[in-house]
C-alpha cells in the first residue's frame, strides 16, 4: 500500500455519493497529495476509473479485499 495524505471512508454509500464525497475530500488536498478511499459498492470500481479520466487526477491504485474497495487518487 502506496502512502496517502487523506483518507476518506465511503463505505456503506452507493452511487454517486463516493464520487461527490472524493470530490470535495480532492478540494482540500494540493496537487500532488494522495486520498485514499474505502468503498464498498462495487460500481466504484468503474466510478473511479470514468473520474479519473475526466477530472484528470490520477488512479494511482484499485483493489478489493475482502469485500472492500480500496483506491489511491492523485490530486492532479
């Protein structure tokens, strides 16, 4: 597991809510800085990855273990 600066803990919220709450959690970092992310609705996989290619951060890492999603996001 990469470093991070942030962690953000969505589990228990389905579409869209992990993506608005990275939103804000992302306003908060600088460029550069890492939000890890915990989620445990399996559209996030795809959500984060559509994210990532539209905002431009970068989807550093995506796992899942043990019924929990886990992803690193590189504010851009």
């Amino acid at each position: 597991m990469a470093d991070f600066d942030q962690e953000l803990d969505a589990c228990g919220l389905n579409c869209p809510l992990p993506i608005l709450r990275v939103k804000k959690s992302l306003l908060s970092l600088e460029s550069g800085q890492v939000l890890r992310i915990i989620a445990t609705d399996p559209g996030s996989v795809k959500d984060f990855e559509a994210f990532a290619k539209q905002t431009g951060n970068e989807l550093l890492e995506s796992n899942e273990e043990g019924g929990k999603f886990h992803f690193l996001v590189k504010k851009k």
